[in-house]
C-alpha cells in the first residue's frame, strides 16, 4: 500500500537539556529583575527556582516555577524573568 497513511514518520527527541548562557549573577539591586537566557527554548513545567548566597550556599529564596512573578518570553522563549 503507498498511501499517504502508511507514510514512515520520524520523530528526533532533544534528550540534551537547555543550558544558562547569560545570567544577573552578582550583586544586584533588590528591586532588579533575575534574568536567565537558555541555550534553546524552555517551557514552564513543575518544581521551584532556589535562590542561594553565594558564599555559604544558604537558600536565600524559593520560587514556584508556575507562579505568576515568573515569566518566559524574550528571542524564542529564552528568557526566563
């Protein structure tokens, strides 16, 4: 049968995860945005963003991924804010 229905599809899966390429590391002013841009894009899923001191690695803050003070968008949803 050569119908279109008995097509062969090929799917490629990314098993390679997004990495950070440009963050506001640092000292920052309190009322200063975080901003992270991603090596490809990124999609909000499940679970928090900890931020920790720099020095003693203590969490300063815990962040839900789903809340809505985070935000992604920026050059093909790379940025997360």
């Amino acid at each position: 049968n050569t119908s279109d229905a008995s097509a062969v599809l090929a799917i490629t899966v990314d098993t390679v995860a997004p990495t950070m390429t440009t963050n506001t590391t640092g000292q920052i002013a309190s009322s200063s945005d975080l901003v992270a841009i991603f090596s490809e894009a990124i999609a909000k899923g499940t679970g928090d963003i900890v931020i920790k001191e720099s020095g003693d690695g203590t969490v300063f803050e815990t962040l839900s991924i789903l809340g809505n003070n985070i935000t992604i968008g920026g050059v093909d949803n790379r940025t997360l804010t």
